[in-house]
C-alpha cells in the first residue's frame, strides 16, 4: 500500500449494475426427459423483458445493509483501501475506500437493489468533516455501543480501519438516495482532452416526466432514462443511485 495514487480513482464514468441476481449458468444438469418441462406451464410474461434493468428507487430515505466495496490497489489485486493525493492548496494525503449500501425494501419492489459510493475518504472538508467519521459515527456495534469512543483522537489509518472493521458486518444504516445521470462518451471525450468530466445532473425531479398510467397524469413519475444534449450521437443513458447521504438508525425514525 505504499503506492500513491491520482484523484479520484474510479468514479463517475464507472458504471455499476444494480440488476437482479440471476443464474448465468445452470448449475445442476438434468435430462431433457423430466417430466417437468413439458407437464409445467412456463408461466412468464411475454411482455416482460428480462434484459431491462429495474427502475432506481425514488429519491429518499432507505434503510441499508453497508459493506465494503474493495478497491483496485494499482497492482493487479484488490485492497480495503489505498493511498491517494488529492485537492489542491494544500494537496492532502488520504485513504480512500468504496462503500455499498442494499437497500432493505419489505415490499421486495426494491429491496437488494445497490447504491455506491467509491470516494469515502479520509479528506478533511472545510467544515472539519471527512466521510470516513461521519459514517463510522452513524454505525453501531452488535452491542449498541459506538466503534469509536467520543472524543477519541486517531490517524488516518486508525479511522480507516475502524470502518473496515464496522463494515465487515455488513450493518444496517440509513441512506438519504438521488438520481444522477452523466453521459459517459461526454466523459470519454474529456478524459482524452484532460479536461474536467461533465457536471452531473443530480435529483429525479430533473428527468423527464412520464405518465402515471394508474392516475392518468403527467409529472407523478420520472423516467430515469436521458438523452445527451451536446451529442445527438451519445444516445440515452440511464440514472443511477447515488448516496447523497448517510443517516443513523435513530436518525430513520424521526
């Protein structure tokens, strides 16, 4: 991990699936002869299109299950977290790892669906804050008890690894979620002239209106598909869910 790496690391042109689990393969060979295959109706929906990825969940508030999202560590394998340079005036020096939040739904519309966000970081913000403390301090032990004590003074490292041990069990929290939508060729393009990637468009109530069928009325939901406004040629590209951030879990019940 002595490696130093350049800001961000993976970020907004990575794009991440949030499909359903689904058996790429058959896991267990059986005769073509089971009587099952023709004594069962197949009972699917024609109209229904397996390949379509479920819509995100509406801008909110949902309660998680966290666990940590491993990075690439510059030499081929995979890391908890690894060493980056970045801001300017004055440069900071901080450990970056990635964190996924699945969304516990109990009507099952969205539950296990996944949001990310790949830059927790020990960067200090002007407010003092870094999203490394927040999220360690929104956490609970099994116990109920903090995993760092109030007032307590650590390095970098030392809050670093105390997410690491907090995420392994995978606990529940709170996440406030928005849409966010950038066209990717867009970031392509300005990557290869070194220029800043695109401003993202963030918030569902910016996308496209469609028609509540239920209700017959225009503006009661949102299409999470956009059309590129520089390039007609860049084609639509689709919303994900973003964290816009993260809450405790007394925090969910107010």
């Amino acid at each position: 991990m002595a490696t130093t790496f350049g800001a961000p690391l993976d970020e907004q042109e990575q794009q991440h699936g949030n499909g359903e689990a689904a058996a790429d393969a058959p896991q267990n060979l059986i005769s073509l002869d089971d009587p099952r295959f023709t004594s069962e109706d197949l009972n699917a929906n024609p109209d229904a299109d397996a390949y379509a990825a479920p819509p995100p969940p509406p801008d909110g508030r949902w309660r998680v299950k966290l666990k940590l999202a491993q990075k690439d560590d510059g030499k081929g394998g995979k890391a908890d977290y690894v060493p980056a340079l970045w801001g300017s005036n004055p440069q900071q020096a901080v450990l970056v790892c990635g964190v996924e939040a699945s969304i516990i739904d109990p009507t099952g519309k969205y539950d296990g669906l996944k949001a990310f966000d790949f830059n927790v970081s020990t960067f200090v913000n002007r407010n003092a804050s870094t999203k490394v403390t927040t999220i360690v301090s929104k956490l609970r032990k099994p116990d109920g008890g903090p995993w760092v004590a109030a007032g307590a003074r650590m390095n970098k490292q030392g809050w670093m690894d105390a997410l690491v041990r907090a995420l392994a069990g995978e606990p529940e929290c709170g996440i406030e979620t928005a849409w966010e939508w950038s066209c990717a060729d867009c970031g392509k393009a300005a990557k290869a002239k070194g220029e800043a990637y695109p401003k993202a468009i963030v918030g569902m109530h910016k996308f496209p209106p469609e028609m509540d069928q239920q209700k017959k009325k225009a503006g009661q939901l949102y299409s999470p598909e956009m059309k590129c406004q520089v390039a007609a040629a860049h084609g639509y590209s689709r919303a994900r869910i973003t964290i816009a951030r993260f809450l405790s879990l007394d925090e969910m019940k107010k």
